[in-house]
C-alpha cells in the first residue's frame, strides 16, 4: 500500500515554497486532514475531509474523534488501535458516508510534539483506497469476497464471540454440484457463468437479509473453485439452515442457456455453528461446515445439512 504524506511532508513543502502557508497546504491537500487534542476533540478538519466523508467542518469540530470513528466507520478495529497505542501508525478502516456510501481510507497518524518533548495532540491523514483495496479483497468474477478477506472477517467476528460481542456465529459453505462435468461438457465459459450466478444469488439474498433486519454484517465469500461460504453473525444454526434453504431452491429455480441446451444447477450446503458454550477456534467452523457439505453430497447432493456439533449445541 502507497503511503501517504503526514505532517513532515506538509513542513517540508511549505520550506520549499515560502510564500504557500501550512493552513492553505491542508485546506488544498487531496488527502483528508484531522487533527486532534491528545484527549481526541477534533481541533481542524481540511476541504478534503469533508469532501470524503460529508461531514461539513462545523459538524466536527469540538466533537470527540473516537465517538464520532465508532459512528460512522464500519470496520475501525485497527485504527482505534493505533489511536489508543499513543504511537504513530498506519491502518485501513472503512468509512460511511453522509450520502449513503461506504468508502475505505488508509489512515496515517501521526503525534504531534512541543519543542519540549510533550504530546500535544495528533494528526490524522486519510486517503481514499476503495478502488486498491477492493481489487485486493473481491472476487472479480463472483464479485464476492476473496478467500483471504473472508478469513480476515472471520477472525474478527470469531473474535467477537470470545468477547461476548455476539451470541453465536454460523457458516455457510456451498459446494457446486457436478461442477467438473458441467465445465467438460459445456466449457469454461458456461462455468464461470454458473460461479456468477451463485455468487450474486449469495449477495443478492445476504442484502436482503440485512434489509430486513437479519443476519447482518453477513459476508458472502469464494473459498476456492465451485466453493462459497457465507459467514452469519448473531445467527443460530436453525436461522442458518433457513437462510441456506432459500438460497438452495433459488440456486435451483435458476436456468443457464447453453446454445440449444438448458442447464440447471444445484449447490449442497453445509452448515456449522458455535456459540458460547461450543468455540473451539475458526478453523473449526470452516472444517465442521465443510464436512457437513460432504454429508450433503453422500446424501444425494442438493441439500443442506447442519454438522452434528451444532445439532447437540442446540439441544
């Protein structure tokens, strides 16, 4: 990732040219501008700051950065870590926008020093890296999360369930059913079109749950090949086994033309589930939804089938 300038960058340009003061460098800097008392009050927000997040400068100033982080940023784990560290840093975080969008900055900080060695507060610099970021973390065919970036999100959410942040986390995982043969009889291009319908059925059906109040914070992900999984926080294994049903009959109801031949898919599913009283770590989740999948298809192939461990979890 690119780093961007702080404030020893904005010193060194105003040095070279003499008649640009520091203030008009940050009102006209392309990078967003935040800096902070060290108890966190919001001291100035520059043009780009605002033209980034929506948030006019007098609806800042004076109000407390962490409070404000915690309100509109989506995913600030590692930036509140880094503010609470009292050292400088860098972190991605993603940020909601007054205009209903949600973008991803990369944040440096960086602490401000009086001449006699005392902290006087700090300085954020952001940048908006959505498009970066996004190629790096999204599948581009399936337009569902990378591999890597949903074990990224699962660790935290599995992290969530030690904390007692939620009360159960469920996983998806959904195996394409005769995929090779589909791939050998039609070609690779009537397969990727199987993956992009499976994995916008995935999104498709995990937005409208969000709408409707339930399984949020959900992620949808490509495990690899015809494999998907679907991560569901504050979700039970029977809230799972719904959710997963509708998405197999829709997966089923849907048709692919292949010249003059018409072709149906079905997916198997398998469901894992911990709780509270059953944690034994993430990998587990993932292992235990993965067996369940292979339980589907020994069974005959398009179903769902929860593992046995959720099952006496939920009795």
């Amino acid at each position: 990732m690119t780093n961007h300038p702080d404030a020893a960058y904005a010193v060194t340009v105003v040095e070279n040219h003499g008649q640009t003061s520091l203030s008009q460098l940050q009102e006209q800097s392309p990078f967003g501008l935040c800096c902070c008392t060290p108890f966190h009050i919001i001291t100035a927000w520059n043009a780009a700051a605002v033209r980034m997040s929506g948030l006019r400068e007098e609806d800042v100033l004076g109000k407390d950065l962490v409070e404000l982080i915690k309100l509109y940023s989506a995913d600030c784990d590692d930036l509140l870590a880094i503010i609470n560290r009292d050292e400088d840093g860098t972190a991605i975080a993603e940020m909601n926008t007054m205009d209903g969008h949600r973008i991803i900055v990369q944040v440096t900080l960086t602490r401000q020093i009086d001449k006699q060695g005392h902290r006087v507060g700090y300085a954020l610099w952001f940048a908006d890296v959505t498009s970066i970021v996004m190629q790096a973390r999204i599948d581009g065919l399936t337009t569902v999360a990378k591999r890597d970036e949903f074990y990224r999100v699962l660790a935290k959410q599995y992290a969530r369930l030690a904390g007692g942040e939620i009360t159960c986390l469920s996983l998806l995982f959904l195996d394409g059913d005769h995929f090779k043969a589909i791939n050998d009889t039609y070609g690779h291009d009537v397969g990727d079109a199987v993956l992009k319908v499976i994995g916008g059925l995935l999104s498709t059906a995990t937005r409208v749950s969000d709408a409707l109040g339930r399984h949020r914070s959900s992620q949808p992900g490509r495990y690899g090949g015809e494999e998907f999984v679907l991560l569901l926080p504050d979700t039970d294994a029977e809230g799972a086994f719904a959710l997963a049903e509708r998405l197999r009959q829709e997966i089923e109801k849907t048709v692919i033309m292949s010249g003059a031949h018409t072709l149906h898919i079905t997916v198997s599913i398998g469901i894992a589930s911990h709780d509270a009283a059953y944690a034994p770590g993430y990998e587990s989740l993932v292992k235990e939804a993965d067996q369940a999948t292979y339980q589907s298809k020994g069974n005959g192939r398009n179903r769902t089938t929860i593992h046995a461990a959720a099952l006496a979890s939920a009795h």
